[in-house]
C-alpha cells in the first residue's frame, strides 16, 4: 500500500469527486482535524463515500455542508427524498459518516 504524505492528502481532498482510503488518513489523524477545523471554522467530518469489504474510502467535509456535499457526491439533488432511487446510498454515507475527531 502507497502512503500519502499530508499535503497529498489535502490536495487529493479538494478535487471534486475524489476519496480517499480511510486508512492512509489514520497517521494523520490529529494534524487533518487540526487543519480542517481551521479551514472550515468548525467541525470537520469525515463522510464515508464507499465501503467494500475491509476498506473504506473517504472524503473530508464541514460539517455545516455535509448534507450538500453527500448530494454533491451522488450527484442528485433528490437523493434526499424517501421515494428517490438514490435514497439508499444517501442513508448509507450518513450512517457511516463520522466527526473526524472520532476517527
């Protein structure tokens, strides 16, 4: 397994539809939340894009933006809707969404 180093972590953070495997962040843990609870002024979260088997992929966000950026990342301003195809893996990123500083 490739390691990152934290500015690759970051930079691979901004582009738009980019994760990132949940366990090269771990190392970097406490300087990430230091970092984006800075660059959001207030919570980061961790919003856990996928889940297959032992891995999981991730993407930093605020958690003042995390419901427009789970609808960002499906790519359906629906998903949020009971009746919407996508409904499902709205609910599934939320479940397994996390405060960074939990991680």
């Amino acid at each position: 397994m490739k390691t990152l180093k934290l500015h690759e972590i970051i930079e691979l953070n901004e582009k738009p539809h980019t994760s990132i495997l949940i366990e090269l962040l771990i190392p970097y843990k406490y300087s990430l939340y230091t970092y984006y609870k800075d660059y959001f002024c207030g919570e980061p979260v961790l919003m856990v894009t996928r889940v297959c088997n032992a891995v999981q992929y991730g993407k930093i966000v605020s958690s003042q933006d995390f419901t427009d950026s789970v609808i960002d990342w499906i790519n359906d301003p629906d998903c949020i809707d009971e009746e919407s195809e996508n409904f499902g893996e709205y609910e599934t990123i939320c479940f397994n969404s996390i405060p960074l500083s939990k991680l």
